[in-house]
C-alpha cells in the first residue's frame, strides 16, 4: 500500500510540471500539498523542497521562452532582486524563529505546521480568485514602447518573496498578475518572464534551507526530474489548450483544494 502511495505521489510530480508548462504558474500550489499529504513530509521540510522542485522545473521551463523571446529581462531584473533578497532572509532567519506553537488561545494551540499550512491554504484561496476572476486584455503583443511602474513592481517583488519564503510557493500566481498589470505585458512574455523569477527566486530560497535541514536528495530529484518531464508536457500542451479555459479550470481546482487542506488543518485535524 505504501508503495502505491508513493507511485500515486511521484506521478503528481509530473502534473506539477504539467501546470508550470501551461500556465506558468500553480506547481507549488501543487508541490506542497502532495508533499504533505500523499508523502508525508513534514510541512517546513516540505516547503524547503518546493521551493527546489519548482525552482529547477520553472527554470528548464523558461529556456523555452527564452528562445521565442518571450522574456523580458529588464522586468526580470527589478521584480527578482528584492525578491530574491525576502525569500532568502526569510528562509535563512524568519522560518527557524518562528516558535512551536505559534501561539495558544485558551486552550486552543496552534502547532508551527498547521499554522504554515493554513497559511498555505489563504494564499491557494487568494490565487484561485485571481485565476477564476475574468482579467481584460490590457496590451497587445508589442512591450517595446511601455512606461514600466518600476517602484511598483520592486515591492510586488518583496511581498511575493516573503511569502514564498513562508509558503515554499513560487508565487507566479502573483507575479503574473503582477507583470500583466504593473508591467503592461503581454499574457505569453509574463509567463515566459514569471518562470524566470520564479527559477531563480526558488533556488536562492531554497539555499537559506540547506543549512538549517535534512534533504533527502534523492527522493528531492527523482521528484524535481519527473516535474521537469511534465513541464515539457504541459509546454506541448499549452499550443493546443485554451489557455483561458484552462487558468479557470485550475483556479477552480486550487480553490476545492485550499478548502481541503484548511477543513483538514482545523476543522477535522
């Protein structure tokens, strides 16, 4: 039965990678969940090996837009950098200070990793909204001659570092939003661009990491290849899917699965 369970956790690698291929965005929406719950990592160890999962997937993803131009690396560059600087503080310094318990109300306690996984659970309620939610066009396909809100997009860069810091997610959920709106660029190159930031981010968040836990490396890759075979797949995939039907079809499953895990964390734990 174990063995079964593992098949059935290793083969979710690959629709992780699936998601990141299609829409550029949802693998640690994916990641964490299945890590927890079908594997049985603990949570904090858990979000470590998302951020290495989705870090390496997004990052073999992206050479991809990279050779159609799809990237744009000056938005890149102003969003990663003070991204890159949250995630690692806060996996290097804010993540091993947290106590367990988080706290306690009454007679009510509040353990370290149900708190990370309610958590988890808000920001999958908020990025099903922003995927579900119908979004205008707001440019064509051309970014040559945009006005960038630079000051704008740099502290979309920390928030979104500080919670995949937290979460272990690698927030393309929000930094697509982000890119489409702040950036003015177009659905295809804020994909392409997301995978970038979301490659390099997860992979310096996952750095604060290495010193403060036990990796099991070789169940960390054998999982991070499959999603990467995924990726491939879902890249293939996204010529001939609706993308539009799709982001709302995932949002609607982000969605039932961040009402699972807060039902599971509080309700029925």
């Amino acid at each position: 039965m174990m063995d079964l369970v593992n098949v059935f956790g290793f083969a979710a690698a690959i629709i992780i990678g699936v998601s990141l291929g299609l829409i550029g965005g949802g693998g640690s929406i994916l990641t964490v969940p299945v890590l927890v719950y079908i594997l049985n990592v603990e949570p904090v160890l858990a979000t470590a090996y998302s951020l290495f999962v989705v870090g390496s997937t997004s990052l073999v993803g992206s050479f991809t837009y990279m050779k159609k131009q799809l990237v744009n690396y000056k938005t890149a560059l102003v969003f990663a950098i003070p991204s890159f600087i949250a995630v690692f503080l806060t996996r290097k310094f804010l993540v091993p200070a947290l106590p367990d318990p988080l706290f306690t109300i009454g007679g009510f306690t509040v353990a370290k990793s149900v708190g990370i996984m309610v958590f988890f659970s808000i920001i999958m309620l908020a990025a099903s909204y922003s995927m579900i939610k119908e979004k205008k066009a707001t440019t064509n396909g051309d970014d040559s001659d945009i006005k960038f809100n630079f000051p704008l997009i740099a502290i979309e860069g920390v928030v979104v570092g500080l919670i995949t810091g937290i979460v272990g997610a690698g927030g393309g959920f929000l930094i697509i939003p982000a890119l489409v709106l702040l950036a003015k660029l177009p659905m295809k190159k804020a994909v392409g661009t997301s995978l970038l930031i979301i490659s390099a981010k997860s992979l310096i968040g996952f750095l604060g990491d290495v010193s403060n836990q036990t990796i099991d490396w070789s169940m960390l890759l054998i999982f991070t290849g499959l999603s990467i075979v995924g990726i491939f797949i879902g890249s293939a995939l996204s010529k001939k899917i609706n993308e539009k039907a799709l982001k709302k079809g995932f949002g609607w499953f982000v969605l039932a699965m961040g009402i699972y895990i807060i039902s599971k964390e509080l309700i029925f734990a």
